[in-house]
C-alpha cells in the first residue's frame, strides 16, 4: 500500500503513519528506475512486528533482508532481458550493552528460490566465523540472523558480514550480499581528563580576557552523540582573592582566561582551580561527570621598584687604595627574587665627576658594594657625597614610576695615610763630560712630601750606584762624585749611566720613595789607541809578506781616528826587517823586508797616533809567531804549539788544582783512619749485645767438639791447695795452632784469695792476656785496654795480670741487683 510508506532518493523506506503490525505481515515492493539506460530493479520487503523490547526506542527495523531478482527493460525492440543485481542493504542497528535474552534476533535472510528447491543460509565475517567468532549466528533454514552477547561499540564500533545462499549441494543459488551491523552508542563511559593536575601561568597584571590555559578531558562515547558531547565548567576557585572569579572558562574548548583585574604576585602567588567535564552536552540529570584540578601561577613582573632601606648611607676610605669596598648598599624589591625584575643595578647620579667610585651587584644578596676604582688623594679631596639610584636589570611595566625611595645618598670620608715623598721630575737627565774629577758638586736631586698637613723630615739615601761614583747630601739632596767619571766603563750603557735615590721620611710608619738620575757623559781624548790584534801568525816564508793590523780606540770621533802608524826606532833590527804602510785611516800593512825568517816569537813594536784635540800616541807591541808552513800556508810544526805555550796564569791554575786534589785525598785517608780507630775504642758501647755487664755473651759457633772440652780442672780446687804465688796456666784448644810468639802484656795484680771461682776467672784472664792468638772457644774474651779516662768501665778493673794484687770489689754494689751477689762475695773482706 503506497500510503503507508513512501521512498526517497538514498533508498530509505519510511512508514507515513503508525502501522499495526501485531500478529501480522505486510509485504512491500520497492522499484528503482534508471532514468538514462531505463533500466529497472524491484525489490520486496517484508515487515513483522517488532519485538516488545525494542519497541518504543525509536527504531525502524527491516526484519527480513531478501535475496534480489529483478527485471530489467533494455533491448531496443522492446524485449525484456532479467538480469541478476545486488542491492545496497541499509545497516543494521543494534543498541551496545543489551540486556536482552540470547542469542536476540536481528534480522531474516530470504531468498525467493527457496520454494522451489531447499537452500541453506550462512554468513562469514568479522564476529562470525573470524575473530571475534561467535557473537553473531544464523539459522542455517530459516536464514534467522542473531547476536548472541552484549556489544560494546568503544571496542567494536560496527561488523561487516556477508551472507551466503547455497542448496544442498553447496552450489551457490544467489550472489552474496554484504550486511552492515552498526553498533548503536549508550552512554556509559564518564569523561576522563587527560592529566589529573593541570599547570598553567599567567603573568601579574593581566587584563581580564587574557588567555591563561586549556584543560582536555576525552569521552570513550561517540563523539557525534550527546554520549560524547563534553561541557566544562569551573567549580571552585582558591584562593578567592582579591575575587571569587579571577578565571572563566569556555564550556566547548575548556580554554580558561581571566575575567578580572587585580592578579597581584606579591599578593597571592597562585590559584587553584576545580574544573569539572560532563557529558550530554552538560546536562546535570542525565550526564556524567569527572574532575580535575588546575594550577594556576602568577609569574613576576617587574612592577615593583627597588627602595633603598635607608635615605643615607656611610663609609670610609684610605687614601690612594683601589678595589676596596666603601659601603653596602641596601635595597629591598618585592619581585621574585634571583629574576630581573628583583636584580638591582646602581648608578651614581651626582657627587663623582672623575669616575673614582663604581657599585657592583651582589648577585646573592642584591647589595650594591661602593667600591674605589681610581686612587683618591686626601690632600685634594677629604669626602665625597655620593647620589646613587636603583634600578631592575628591566624597565619598570608602563605605567609603573621610580619611587623617591629608589635614590639615596652616601657619605664617603677620606682617610689621611703617609704617602711616600715624590721625586721631581722622575728620572732626572743631566750631560756631563767624563773625566770630572771627585768631590764635583753634579746637582741637587730632592723629593716633595704629598702629606701637606702633615710635617715631616726628608732624608736621602743612595739605592743603586754600580760603579760607586756618586754619593748624595742626606740632608738638602746634593748630588756630588766620589771617582772620576769615565765613559770607557763596562756600568756605561750608551753613553748613559743611572743612579737611583731613596728618599725617606719620618711618619708612623715611615714612607720613602725612589728618584733615578740618568748622566749622559760626552767623550774626551783619555784613551790612547792600540793595535789589533795583539798577535799574528807567520810563515817562515811568507806568500804573500803582508799583515793588515788594525788600530784600536775607546774613544769615540773625533777622538778617535783616523790614526797614524809608525814603526818604533828600538830596538835596531825592527827597521831592518819590516816595514810599515798606512793603508787607511784605521789601517795598515806590516810587511817583511827579507824573504827568510826563522822560527820563533817575535815583537814589532808599532806606535799609533790618534787625532784628538791633544792627540795621544801609544806603542804596541805585536807579537808576531813565525812558523813552517804547509803549501796551504798553515803551520804543521810543533814549534807553533811551543810558541804558543800556556801563559803564567794557566800554569798556576793547574798546580792549585792538583795541590787540592791531594789535600783531599789525604784528609779522607786520614778521616777514615780516624774512624776506624773510634769505632774499635768504642765497639763495647756501641753494640749492647756485647756488653758484659748485662749481657750473656753469644757465640755463633758452639766449640771444636771433644777436644773442647779439655780444661784444666785442677782450677776448680780450693785456693788452700794452691801456692800462694799466682801461676800463669795458658788454656787452648787442642786442634789451635798459634798465628804468632806470643805477646807479654803489662801484670797486673789479683784479688787475694776470693774463692775457688774466683782464682778460675784470674787464671783465665791470666791465660788471655798472656797468649793473645788463641781464640776465645770456651774462654774468655781479650778486650784491648780502652786506655784512662773512658765513660765507660773496663776490664781491666779486674786486675787480670800475672802477680797477686788487693783489689777493691766494693763497687760491684753499684752496679745493681744483679751484681749484688758477686759484691757480697767479693767485697766483704775477711768474712
């Protein structure tokens, strides 16, 4: 019934009015026509009601899809010719999130073939027989197309499926038609922001629309839906100053801007905002919604100035002292600190004309740090009064002025210090001419004292006089010689000679300061010339005859040459065999008068005449060395080196170093005699594991084996059985054999009697001193005698000679508890 339904253009099939479908079908036939190649498709629909979960949501379902057969008109002679086509199949809408029984039927797929023949209906595609396989199933008769679960359109949006018609034979009986499940969106996702704090600044000062920040939430709904369409707006703001509005934002964009004046950093340093997204276009009932927090900093600018703490400021200063610090400057700046806007910059206005002052920024603490950079003289200037203005490292934002606080004064009192007295001018020139005589009044070289106010005494001294020619009056600076000047001298350097001066006062503390006097001595004739070289060498037969000398004068032009040359009359034979020719002014030419010289040193004295105002002349001696030559002209005999020979100087220059040579070799034999001869006397001191007193002796070797133990025990008897003269009993190793005769030594008494072991220790020193080349196996030691007079105590104390002697053992009780014993047995007299 074409009042039912009507059609339009894209092929969207429309019902004109509500139709009552329960419990029935209605079929409709839709024709398509081609208005150029006429040709023409027809396409049956039909309808069923839909099912009582879906009714009243608005959705016009097309239950049953079929398979298209059409007729079209193209021949010319009007024959018609059927020809298969597929149609555009509308989308299928299926609502995410259902919560109706499965599998849910979607929709029927049909094909007119089925009433002649069985088919069976299948569709393959995503969400059917590909991943994700199974959320939708058709029945394979009926060709009833259904989902089986719940669909999420934020993980699957829409399927694309092709559903297929074969027979029983699985040959195909109609062209598969493609089918598009569209995933319908329910809003079930909240707005999510992309960040949980938002960070934004705005400068200080802003005017109100100035843009500060965008927030961003993103909604997994679909964005062309209410479901998707996000609102935002601000909550609430903190702090609430100077406004409870300082910030808006645009509800769409989530672009947030100022909407008041009054943002002060000095105030409050940074807002707080709660913003809050929604969905459904904003709607509070049906929406949903999520929060945010947003950060807002004011940043500095510079619209504070800096104002110094105090109007006045003091400080001091030496004298004549540079890059030391005057005074702090301080100054207070309510801008973020360490930023432009808060680092100060000083500038003196008034009160520094010469430039002596600078302030320098404390980058840590901002102060400004007064400092003198050109020296200051107390006599000229005794204060200074300094303007100085503050300043930002930027200007000031407009409309913002300097305040008076950001000028103040500082006070700079000069203190007074001795300054050193001045040399004027400095260095002083003078000309003189050489040869001035000593005690001549020069000049008088004098310091002036800078300390105006002060009075004090000046005394001069001389510092630096190489050559020692000049001494200076200490009292009034008069400069007079003590040594003839002469311009000849090595301490002369281009013609100049410099002398320096002290001149010292009499402050607390004492001053002094330094003067340079430079004399620029001009030339007189005072030195006489000389020939040169002073020595030539000869052949015997010389080829050609010839020397050329040269004359020699310290002095200068026209002092100097050009010079005449003459041979000397004495003695007779220099006439006879030279002759002499000037060649030039400072030349001439020594030539042999004979073709044959012998060998030998010769001496041809020459007198040369210089052309000084009063000339001088001077007879030089040249010594001439005549040689054999080889055809080369040099000599080869040893005559030239006998000729030559060492001069007087060298000779005694070798004879003291071979005499001190000696002397040393024989002070370190000495030396090391010396030596050997203090350790051997000392040798018991020395070593402590050699003294007796303390010490059991130590042998590296224990004896010769039996034969050592061969004693003469009769020593061990009792004194009673012995004679009352001392016997000499010479103990030796058996296996010894003796180096030398022996040796008698100085006797020496014995102790009378002190015991059996007593008269055992004499006889063994007895055999000791008497028999010196036996070795002390199982003996005692021999010490050579350490002679009178030593710290240290001897062996001799024990009286070990060949007579019978009182000795004295009462110093045994001095040598400690060890040697208690031996005093009590020794030193007790009768007892």
């Amino acid at each position: 019934d074409k009042h039912d339904f009507s059609v339009n253009e894209d092929g969207g099939v429309y019902a004109l009015h509500h139709l009552n479908l329960l419990g029935k079908e209605k079929a409709v036939l839709v024709y398509a026509h081609d208005l150029q190649t006429k040709q023409v498709w027809k396409a049956r629909i039909h309808l069923h009601s839909s099912p009582p979960h879906l009714q009243g949501q608005g959705l016009h379902q097309v239950p049953e899809i079929l398979f298209p057969w059409r007729s079209v008109v193209v021949r010319g002679d009007g024959t018609l010719r059927r020809v298969k086509r597929d149609w555009v199949i509308p989308p299928i809408n299926v609502p995410e999130n259902s919560r109706g029984q499965f599998p849910e039927d979607l929709v029927r797929i049909r094909s007119d073939r089925d009433k002649n023949r069985m088919l069976r209906y299948s569709v393959t595609g995503p969400g059917a027989d590909q991943p994700p396989t199974g959320i939708f199933i058709i029945n394979p008769i009926s060709g009833q197309l259904s989902v089986t679960k719940p669909l999420d359109r934020e993980h699957i949006s829409n399927f694309h499926l092709r559903a297929h018609a074969v027979d029983l034979n699985g040959n195909q009986v109609e062209n598969p038609i493609d089918i598009v499940i569209n995933v319908i969106d329910q809003n079930d996702n909240r707005p999510e922001f992309t960040h949980s704090i938002f960070n934004g600044s705005v400068p200080e000062g802003s005017k109100p629309g100035s843009f500060v920040m965008t927030v961003t939430a993103v909604d997994k709904d679909d964005p062309k839906t209410a479901n998707g369409m996000l609102r935002y707006k601000i909550l609430s703001q903190n702090p609430q100053s100077p406004s409870s509005n300082m910030f808006t934002i645009n509800n769409k964009t989530g672009d947030i801007i100022t909407v008041a004046a009054g943002l002060d950093r000095e105030k409050v340093t940074q807002y707080t905002l709660i913003i809050q997204a929604t969905d459904m276009e904003g709607n509070p009932t049906y929406g949903l919604s999520n929060t945010a927090t947003t950060v807002i900093r004011i940043t500095d600018v510079n619209d504070n100035a800096p104002e110094f703490t105090t109007e006045t400021f003091f400080g001091e200063v030496h004298e004549n002292r540079v890059n030391v610090i005057v005074a702090n400057l301080t100054v207070t700046d309510k801008d973020q600190p360490h930023t432009p806007a808060w680092s100060a910059v000083y500038r003196i206005i008034a009160g520094d004309p010469t430039g002596r002052f600078s302030i320098p920024t404390d980058p840590t603490t901002n102060e400004g740090l007064l400092t003198v950079v050109k020296p200051i003289d107390y006599e000229s200037t005794r204060a200074f009064m300094l303007t100085v203005e503050a300043e930002n490292e930027v200007t000031l934002v407009r409309g913002i002025h300097l305040p008076r606080q950001s000028t103040a004064t500082v006070s700079v009192r000069i203190l007074d210090l001795n300054e050193s007295p001045e040399f004027r001018p400095n260095p002083k020139s003078m000309r003189l001419e050489e040869g001035l005589s000593a005690g001549s009044m020069l000049t008088t070289f004098t310091a002036q004292d800078p300390d105006r106010y002060m009075r004090q005494t000046i005394k001069y001294s001389k510092m630096y006089d190489p050559a020692n020619w000049l001494e200076i009056n200490p009292a009034n600076g008069q400069i007079s010689t003590i040594a003839i000047l002469d311009r000849e001298s090595p301490y002369i350097k281009n013609n100049h000679y410099n002398v320096t001066f002290m001149a010292s006062d009499n402050g607390t503390p004492p001053a002094s300061g330094t003067g340079t006097l430079q004399i620029y001595l001009t030339d007189i004739n005072d030195n006489a010339p000389h020939v040169f070289p002073p020595e030539v060498e000869m052949c015997e037969r010389p080829e050609p005859n010839a020397l050329n000398l040269t004359a020699s004068d310290p002095d200068l032009s026209p002092n100097a040459g050009p010079f005449a040359f003459e041979l000397a009359n004495r003695p007779s034979d220099v006439r006879r065999n030279w002759t002499l020719h000037r060649l030039n002014g400072e030349h001439a030419q020594l030539r042999l008068r004979i073709g044959f010289l012998a060998s030998g040193l010769y001496e041809v004295p020459i007198t040369i005449t210089d052309s000084g105002n009063l000339p001088m002349s001077n007879t030089s001696y040249l010594r001439v060395k005549v040689c054999q030559c080889d055809h080369h002209g040099d000599c080869v005999d040893m005559e030239r080196i006998i000729a030559a020979g060492l001069g007087t100087g060298a000779i005694i220059a070798i004879l003291i170093c071979i005499i001190i040579l000696l002397v040393l070799v024989l002070l370190f034999v000495m030396w090391m005699k010396r030596r050997d001869k203090e350790r051997q006397a000392k040798q018991l001191l020395i070593d402590p594991e050699d003294d007796v007193r303390d010490n059991i002796l130590k042998y590296d070797e224990e004896g010769g084996g039996e034969e050592d133990q061969d004693y003469d025990l009769s020593q061990l008897q009792q004194p009673d059985a012995l004679e009352p003269e001392c016997v000499k009993v010479g103990i030796r190793r058996l296996d010894e054999r003796p180096l030398h005769h022996d040796h008698q030594y100085p006797l020496r008494s014995a102790a009378p009697h002190p015991g059996d072991i007593g008269d055992f220790i004499h006889e063994g020193l007895k055999a000791a001193d008497n028999d010196p080349t036996a070795p002390p196996y199982d003996s005692l030691l021999v010490f050579d005698y350490e002679g009178s007079g030593s710290t240290a105590g001897s062996l001799s104390s024990l009286h070990s000679s060949s007579s019978c002697g009182d000795q004295d053992y009462d110093y045994l009780g001095d040598w400690g508890p060890r040697f208690r014993k031996l005093a009590d047995l020794y030193g007790g007299g009768d007892d």
